[in-house]
C-alpha cells in the first residue's frame, strides 16, 4: 500500500538512490519543482519513470505552478494552455485537478 507522502526529485532524471527510495517508500504522488523541468519531453519521461519505479500508473504528480512570478511551465504549457489547444501528443497533459479534490484526476481514467 502507498505511503501518504509526497515526494520530489532532485533535478530531470531519478538517480539510482531516487529510485530505491521510491522502490522502498511507495509515495502516494510527486511533486515537480523548477529544477525537475526542461523541456516537455524530459517532463514526460520524468513522469514516466516516476510512476514506474512505483508500480503506479496513476500516481499523481504535481506541479509547483503558483503562477505570476512563480511560474514553472512557461507557455504554451502553462496557464496560457488553458485557452488554446495543445496537441496531447506534443507534450505532456497538465489537467486540472477534480472538482471533487483529488481523490480521482479525470485524466488518468482509462
């Protein structure tokens, strides 16, 4: 069963030790900070590889967005991706959390 912590990362890739740790605490999400983002494609596989060395498909990851200064995703990812499409395939989806908390995140749906 998954622990009911969150955990982030230190920088765009897990390191071994990450992974044990992960692999030994089953977190129940991530968090994402500045330092874990570079590109769409390296978020992706970032989140990817998160919720495999979980064994979670659907383990949450979170974003640090705050918005005005603090702003993590620059566009067209960001806030700004709300009032565009964004081709699902061209980078990772960032969805908005349920209406209900985040006892289930639409998008992770199969």
């Amino acid at each position: 069963m998954p622990s009911r912590a969150i955990y982030g990362c230190a920088g765009t890739a897990l390191s071994a030790a990450e992974r044990d740790f992960f692999r030994a605490s089953r977190p129940w999400g991530f968090i994402l900070f500045g330092r874990n983002i570079d590109s769409p494609a390296q978020v992706k596989a970032l989140v990817d590889d998160l919720r495999v060395t979980v064994g979670n498909a659907r383990a949450p990851v979170l974003i640090d967005q705050e918005g005005g200064r603090v702003a993590r995703l620059k566009p067209p990812t960001g806030a700004s991706a709300r009032r565009r499409h964004v081709s699902a395939r061209s980078m990772p989806t960032i969805p908005k959390p349920p209406r209900g908390g985040l006892s289930e995140c639409p998008a992770d749906r199969p």
